[in-house]
C-alpha cells in the first residue's frame, strides 16, 4: 500500500514539473522578440497554454506538434522535468 502511494505521489509530481517545462519551452518560443507592453499577456498565454496541455488531449497533441516543430522534442522537455 505504500508503495502504491509513492507511486501515485510520483506521478503527479513529475506531472507538475513536466507542465513547467512545457511551459518553460513554450516561453522560449512564444515569448521571445515580444515587445515589453505585451510581454504580460504573452506569459499569460504561455501559462494557459501549458495548462491546456496538462488537461486537454487535444491541445496537449497541438502543443507537441508546435515544439516539436521549433526543435523541442520529448528527449529536450524530459531534460527540462529533470533540470
């Protein structure tokens, strides 16, 4: 039973920093050039964006395919959650 706890504790935590690292990857592509008046609202796209990816299947296969398309595949954002 504690090891199934573990498990589950485990997995949402990498869970939560896989979302920081799409969402950091995702600042690198979004956010960069932005001119400062609308850097604001660029972050709070790139929040909303990595959140949809956490929740939504189909916005999470949209967002893949958008990284992995500007150099960003799973190996990169694996590195990202471990950094």
């Amino acid at each position: 039973m504690e090891m199934h706890r573990y498990r589950v504790l485990r997995h949402k935590v990498l869970n939560i920093y896989r979302r920081k690292a799409i969402e950091a990857s995702l600042r690198r592509i979004d956010v960069a050039g932005i001119a400062p008046e609308f850097r604001a609202a660029a972050e709070f796209y790139t929040v909303r964006n990595a959140l949809d990816w956490q929740f939504d299947p189909t916005a999470a296969h949209d967002i893949e395919a958008r990284l992995s398309s500007s150099g960003f595949d799973q190996d990169v954002i694996n590195m990202e959650v471990y950094a």
